[in-house]
C-alpha cells in the first residue's frame, strides 16, 4: 500500500467524487480510477459505493479514511522532523493534556524553552487521559499531561505536584448550592454525568459506595465543558476535576467539592525509546530541568 495512493484515496473523500479530486491531484480521472480499483484489490474489500454523482464510503473504507489520516499525518510529521534535524532547533511540538489544573506548568515552561528556541511552536491537543495516551502510543503526541489511574509501563514521566480534586457542577441555584461539601448520599437517586474513562469511573463508583446505581448515569463526557452544558440546562449533575472549572461564568455553573475528599495525581509523560525530533527532545531536557528532575 502506497502512500501515494492513500494520498489519492483521501482526496477522493474530501471531494466526493472521482472527478473533482482527479482535477485537484492534477492527474486524468482514468488514471485515479486505475489507482482506486488496485487499491481495492490490494485490500481485497470494496472501499466506495459509486453513484451517478457522487461517491461513499463503506465500512470498510470508514475504517482505512481513519487509518490512512494517521499513517500520512505520522509520515508527514516524520518528514519534517527529519529536516529540522540541524543545529538549528525549529519545528513543532505535540503536547496533548485534559482540562486539568496541572496543565498550569505548561506556560512557564513553554515561555522559558522559546526564550532559547524562539523558532519552535506548539500544538496543543485536548482530551482525556487515554485518548491522549494512544495517541502518543502512535507517535501523534510527544508530551502528555495524564490524570492518573492510567498506565504508563511503556512511558518516561514526572509526576507533578500538587493534587487534582474531584468537585461536582451544578447550578448556582441547585438546593445542593448551600452545602459547603457535597456527599454521596447527597446524589443518592440523583442524575449524574461521570467521566467516559472506565478506571476513572471505578474510583468515583468506589467512592459512592452504597449510594450509587447504574442507572443515576444520565451521560458520560470526555471533557468538563461539554457537560456543562448539560448541568447548565439543569439535566444532571456532573463529576469533574476542579482544575477544569476556574475559568467558567459563576452566574451559571457553580461547583462544589466531594465529602469525603476525593483526589487525584497528574504526570508529564513521553514515549520510552521513542526517536523525538531535536526541538521535543530539547523540550523535554527543559522541562526535566525546570521541575528539578535533572
């Protein structure tokens, strides 16, 4: 499987048709035509449904559009870190992380690594401790800021300081407002909206106890803010980490904390073994030396 070819698949979905990507790739429809059909053989599934006007996709090339968007974003990435392998450090780096508190380390350190590499920017991916992860996994993210539990056998870390703690969003007009803390008998029977990471969701249900069921989760949500939304419409409550909350219009959402106390800890990590491009390896010499790792 060629990556041209995948470049040639990808164009025919982002057009919709064999026709208008032929024009974009500047090559004959014939001959994009030929490129689709061996493709198919060489997979040896059907990838199109072919109408009169326009083309969809099957499963299966749901399934290869997913995969061939990161095999070519990974080599167009390998690419350019190949070039920026000089003395001269430039090019960007990938950092990915939740809605966390502990993500406040990142600006002191970004700010201070461009003061000696004013030529390197930055890419910053949000979502959650396992999303983050497998996309590390795949060389898609150099650095991660991972909420714990999660595991990283296969990753160098710093565990950061300080604890993120677990609050519940509500309305600022909720009865549950008045109390300074909020208890699991509190949300007894109550609609909740949990974390989608499974481990995550184990903790709070362990923390719970007795007081929770299943049937309480009205949604799950992988960031804070989505869920906001629905706390703001007054459909549930939602379990989050504070670190998400500061920056919200207290008119609208309000939170408060568990009782008893339910914490968690963060950790920078990257790949073991992983080749960096020279600006993340720099980035990570940095950021080891500014935490007092090295």
């Amino acid at each position: 499987m060629e990556i041209r070819v995948l470049r040639y698949f990808l164009a025919v979905v982002r057009e919709g048709g064999i026709n208008r990507a032929a024009e974009v790739l500047h090559i004959t429809q014939p001959t994009l035509s030929r490129q689709l059909s061996q493709l198919e053989e060489e997979v040896g599934v059907k990838l199109f449904y072919r109408g009169a006007k326009k083309i969809t996709l099957t499963n299966e090339g749901i399934l290869l559009r997913r995969r061939a968007e990161e095999i070519l974003s990974l080599v167009d990435r390998t690419e350019r870190e190949l070039i920026e392998q000089d003395e001269l450090v430039e090019g960007r780096i990938v950092i990915g992380g939740g809605e966390l508190a502990a993500m406040q380390v990142l600006p002191e350190i970004i700010e201070t690594f461009r003061d000696k590499y004013p030529l390197v920017t930055f890419d910053i991916f949000t979502g959650n401790a396992d999303l983050v992860k497998e996309q590390m996994e795949k060389g898609l993210i150099d650095i991660g800021v991972l909420l714990e539990p999660v595991d990283i056998e296969k990753f160098d870390f710093i565990r950061l300081k300080g604890k993120e703690r677990w609050v519940v969003l509500m309305r600022p007009d909720d009865p549950l407002a008045e109390k300074e803390a909020v208890s699991a008998k509190d949300l007894e029977n109550k609609s909740l909206i949990l974390p989608r990471r499974i481990n995550v969701r184990n903790e709070l249900s362990h923390w719970f106890g007795d007081f929770f069921q299943e049937k309480q989760v009205l949604f799950t949500s992988n960031l804070a803010t989505n869920s906001a939304l629905m706390v703001q419409r007054g459909l549930a409550y939602s379990i989050v980490i504070e670190g998400s909350v500061p920056f919200w219009d207290k008119e609208k959402i309000i939170y408060r904390p568990l009782s008893p106390e339910l914490t968690a800890s963060s950790v920078l990590a990257w790949k073991k073994h992983q080749p960096f491009s020279l600006a993340a390896t720099k980035f990570i010499e940095h950021m080891r030396y500014l935490l007092g790792i090295i």
